[in-house]
C-alpha cells in the first residue's frame, strides 16, 4: 500500500521569514515513509505595493533561493506575492 502525498504548507508575512530556518530543521526531522512530500511557501505580505512589503517579499524570495540548495529538504513550490492563483 502506497502512502498518500503530503504537502506541507507555510504562509509568511512580514518578518516571519526569519521563522524559516527553523521550519528546515523540523521538517528534516520529520519521519514519514513516504516518497512524496512537497513544501508549499506562500508569500502573504499584505502591503506588496510598498516599499517595506518589496523588501520583506525579496527576502523571502533570497531565503527561498538559498533552501533549494540544502539537502534532505523535499521540493519547494514557492508562491510570491504576485502570482495570480
């Protein structure tokens, strides 16, 4: 019997890129025997169109940029703040 995908999904706003690193470190201890596990980050900066909320929204994506380098880390799927869902 094959064990159903599971997504793991973090919306941040704000500062609360800085949680990030600690997300990595729980989900690399995570045991799940299955083989499909993805990471959803959504980017929530409520204020995109200010000049805080793009420096918050470019954080973030720069720490995205630097998780997909680490291992043991199941697949991103990062959606920014300006994708249209």
């Amino acid at each position: 019997m094959s064990l159903p995908t599971v997504s793991i999904c973090t919306v941040t706003r704000f500062i609360r890129h800085r949680f990030i690193d600690i997300l990595v470190q729980l989900i690399k201890k995570q045991d799940y025997k299955g083989k499909v596990i993805e990471w959803v980050i959504v980017d929530g900066t409520p204020d995109k169109d200010t000049p805080q909320g793009q420096e918050q929204s470019r954080l973030l994506a720069d720490k995205i940029k630097q998780l997909t380098t680490i291992q043991g880390l199941p697949p991103i799927v990062f959606l920014p703040n300006h994708a249209k869902l």
